[in-house]
C-alpha cells in the first residue's frame, strides 16, 4: 500500500499557517480538512496541498511525518519553495 505525507497551507490575513500529516487516501483526506472532520487543528478553514512526498509504508510515512513537523527549518522551506 502506498502511502504519503502532506503539507496543508491556510493563509489567515497575511499569515500563512500550516499542517503536516500522513495517510493513504490524499483527496479523501484533504477533503475531510476541508469539510470540518480532519484534524481538530484543520476545522473551520480551508486548505490548501502545497506539498506531497509518496512513500513505500506506514512506518517510513509515520517518520517522515515526525522529521518534518519538528524540524521548522524544513517546514519553512517546504512553505516558503510554493508561496
């Protein structure tokens, strides 16, 4: 089964926030962030796919996740390459 890890983008006024997140189903997930039934940090705004990275399993998808939503530098770079 394929997996992926994403980067979710919502810009509020003049800033941009951001979620990263893993899952097997990117358009049924990125629909549910949308629809109010993601995460509880996701609802009630709209987001926007700014990065998607495919990997082989849950366990590689799980620790990528983790590198990138604690590794900031990464995070901003990630954000900043698709403003």
């Amino acid at each position: 089964m394929t997996f992926f890890v994403y980067l979710i983008a919502t810009k509020k006024k003049f800033k941009l926030t951001t979620y990263v997140g893993y899952t097997n189903n990117i358009k049924k997930r990125l629909d549910l962030h949308n629809s109010g039934k993601g995460a509880k940090f996701t609802r009630g705004r709209k987001w926007k796919l700014i990065y998607l990275e495919k990997l082989k399993t849950k366990s590689e998808a799980i620790k990528r996740e983790c590198y990138i939503k604690k590794n900031r530098k990464y995070r901003n770079l990630l954000k900043n390459k698709n403003k």
